[in-house]
C-alpha cells in the first residue's frame, strides 16, 4: 500500500508560490538591509493598484518570508482581495 506523504516546500517552491498568487498589476518593492549582526535581513511590501504603498515589513531572516508577510498585509485590506482566498503558510 502507498502512501501520499507531502514534501516539505523548499525555498524556491515556495518563492515561487507566494509570487504566483501575486496579482500581475500589483508592485512588488524588496529591500535587503545588513541586520547589524554582519548578517542580512529582508523587508518587502506591495502596492495595490490605485493605492499607495503599504508599509514595509518588519525585518525578516529571508527575502521569502519577507514577500510572504507583505502578501498576508495586503490580502487584510479590504482592496486585497484578488481572486480566491489564499493562505500562505510557513
């Protein structure tokens, strides 16, 4: 008997994922920042179409969970709301 056991989504799968579920007309800004610790950190935030900018994300460890915590911000608002709901998860 098989079983169907899911794969953990690798950096570049999920990279992949949450900038698919990006709507094509939204902006996408990306900023990397030393950390202070000799290290990097990543933030990142979205623009809806005929909005201003959201805010930038708290510091994330990666340019993933950074593009990830925008996705979630935008999808609060009550403009984000583009196709169906999505949960991204960690």
């Amino acid at each position: 008997m098989s079983h169907n056991y899911a794969t953990p989504l690798t950096p570049e799968k999920r990279l992949t994922r949450v900038l698919s579920r990006i709507p094509d007309d939204w902006s996408v800004n990306i900023d990397r920042q030393p950390d202070g610790n000799g290290g990097t950190c990543w933030r990142a935030r979205l623009t809806l179409p005929g909005d201003d900018a959201l805010d930038w994300t708290a510091p994330q460890g990666t340019m993933v969970e950074a593009l990830e915590t925008a996705w979630r911000q935008a999808r609060a608002l009550p403009g984000g709301e583009a196709g169906p709901q999505v949960t991204v998860k960690n």
